[in-house]
C-alpha cells in the first residue's frame, strides 16, 4: 500500500515581514525546555548572538518581549518565556499542527486518485 501524501509547508505569521514562525519557536521551546537562550541556541547550532537577535527582532515587530533574562551570577544567568511569549508559542504550536492536518486532508483529497 503506497504512504499517504502529505504536504511539508513552513508556516510563518507575516504582517509586513516576517512576524513568527518555526525558527522562532524551536529557539522559545528549547529556552522553555532548557531555560537558557544560549543552550537553546547551541542546540541548534547557532550561536548566541544571532538567536539573541532573530528574538529581539520577533520582539520589536510584536511589540511585546517573549523572554525574561536573568543575569548571569554565582547560579549563572538564564531565560525563561514570559506569559505572553508562552501563549504565543502554545497557541503558534497549535495552529501548526491544525493547519499542517488540513493541509495533509487537502492533498490527500486532490491529490490521491491521481498519486495515490
């Protein structure tokens, strides 16, 4: 039996440029996870700077901060997700996988008579 047809899409929010999207919230997971900007970005083979401002970026066009910064001391520093930034992230997660089963429905519907 041949595997269902699914559709691999990168969902992004826009209003006017880039305004949210999956890079944004691997790096909001992993500080959830981790709590440490600088471990979610080394997780992901990027480095501090260049997450620090892909967030400070998503932050300014939000309009809202997604992160709390601790600074670093005897314990060390770290971040965790603000109210907001977490509701963003449950709420982007959600729709993710939402839209992703729609698109996988559509495809199979036009799609599977003819690739099926």
């Amino acid at each position: 039996m041949a595997e269902q047809i699914r559709v691999a899409a990168s969902l992004r929010l826009v209003r006017g440029d880039k305004l949210f999207g999956p890079g944004v919230a691997r790096l909001l997971s992993g500080v959830e996870e981790l709590g440490s900007l600088r471990r979610s970005a080394a997780r992901m083979q990027m480095s501090y700077n260049k997450a620090w401002g892909i967030v400070h970026a998503c932050e300014e066009q939000l309009g809202f901060a997604l992160l709390e910064r601790r600074i670093g001391g005897a314990g060390g520093g770290g971040a965790e997700l603000t109210e907001k930034g977490r509701a963003l992230l449950r709420r982007y997660l959600s729709f993710e996988r939402q839209a992703h089963d729609l698109l996988d429905r559509l495809a199979a519907e036009q799609f599977s008579d003819l690739l099926g």
